[in-house]
C-alpha cells in the first residue's frame, strides 16, 4: 500500500481543549502554550454541564481565562453545553487535546476517550503529558489548601488565587 503523505487534507490543525478550569491552572496554561507548538489554534472549551459544583461561575471562569490569554490571538475560549462529542463534531477539523498527569489520570482519560470514540468515531482525543513541575497540580486541590488557608503561590495565576481566596474566604465570617 502506497503510504499517505505526512500532510492530507485530513489532518486536524486546531484542538479542543475542554475542561472544567475551575480554575484554571499554571498546569492548564502550560499546556495550552505547548499545544500551540503543534496546532494553529486552540479552543479551550469549558463544560456546562459538569457534575462537579463550582466555585466560579461560567461567565467568571469565561472571564478570567479569557483575561490570561488575551495577547494570544490563536487561543479563544468558549462554553458548551452537552457531549463534548456533539460540540466538536459541529466544529469541522478539530480533535480533542487532554492533560495527563498520573496514572490515574490515565485511566479516568482512557475511558472518557473510548466512551467519546463510541459515541462519535470521527472525533479523535489526542493526549499531551503534564510538565513535571506541574504534575501534582490540580484545581481540587488548589481549591482545598485556599480554603484552609494554605498558599497556592506559583500554581495558578496570581489574580487568579486572589479571586480564589476571596470567594472561599466567602462566608467563613459569617
Ligand atoms: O476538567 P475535567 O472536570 O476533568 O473535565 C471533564 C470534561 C468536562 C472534559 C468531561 O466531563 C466532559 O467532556 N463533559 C461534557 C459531557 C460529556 O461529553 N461527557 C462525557 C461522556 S462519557
């Protein structure tokens, strides 16, 4: 068989970057500056319809995520409602991009990625290893040591955590 060259007009030069980002971290924008290595764009995509419950709403975190990339015209960040699959199928030439940091990280990613690919085989998750430095990092985390009081100084932008610690310190006076 005649082997492909190495640029067909299949290939995928934007990703997707989704995520819940509350907040977003040094580790996200570190890998988010390395993608853009690979890829022409990137869309950080946030989720809406994520279990979890969240500190900041999704305009603040539309925001603020907005606010650190903004000299960065190849990055845009948006919302989305629904299956990831369904937003990226409707945005023609994308693949997924997810972090791995662990290797429980790796697993939970195993399973979203197979789930994803059943629903839409066409949508491709392509995944990109945490930089050491910011391996153990993530936003429960730095959600936690700001609620009790800890310093997330260098793990996320200084805005950011100040926001962070307003919005956890929240409350605790009453
Ligand atoms: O930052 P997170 O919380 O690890 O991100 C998880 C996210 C938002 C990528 C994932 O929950 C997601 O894709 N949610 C959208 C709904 C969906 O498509 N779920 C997956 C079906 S298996």
């Amino acid at each position: 068989m005649k082997a492909k060259s190495a640029r067909t007009k299949s290939m995928k030069p934007h990703a997707i970057y989704p995520g819940s980002f509350d907040p977003l971290t040094n580790g996200h924008i570190n890998l988010v500056e390395r993608a853009l290595n690979i890829f022409e764009s990137i869309t950080i995509a946030i989720a809406q319809n994520s279990r979890k419950p969240k500190v900041f709403s999704m305009d603040e975190r539309l925001q603020m995520i907005r606010k650190v990339f903004a000299d960065s015209p190849r990055i845009e960040v948006e919302s989305f409602e629904g299956l990831l699959v369904d937003y990226v199928a409707n945005k023609d030439g994308f693949t997924v991009m997810r972090g791995i940091r662990t290797t429980e990280d790796f697993e939970y990613e195993l399973s979203l990625a197979q789930a994803n690919r059943h629903l839409r085989p066409e949508v491709e998750t392509i995944f990109m290893m945490t930089d050491p430095q910011f391996s153990y990092l993530s936003s429960s985390m730095i959600r936690e040591i700001v609620s009790l009081g800890g310093s997330t100084k260098g793990m996320l932008p200084d805005f950011i955590e100040d926001l962070l610690k307003k919005r956890l310190g929240e409350g605790k006076s009453k």
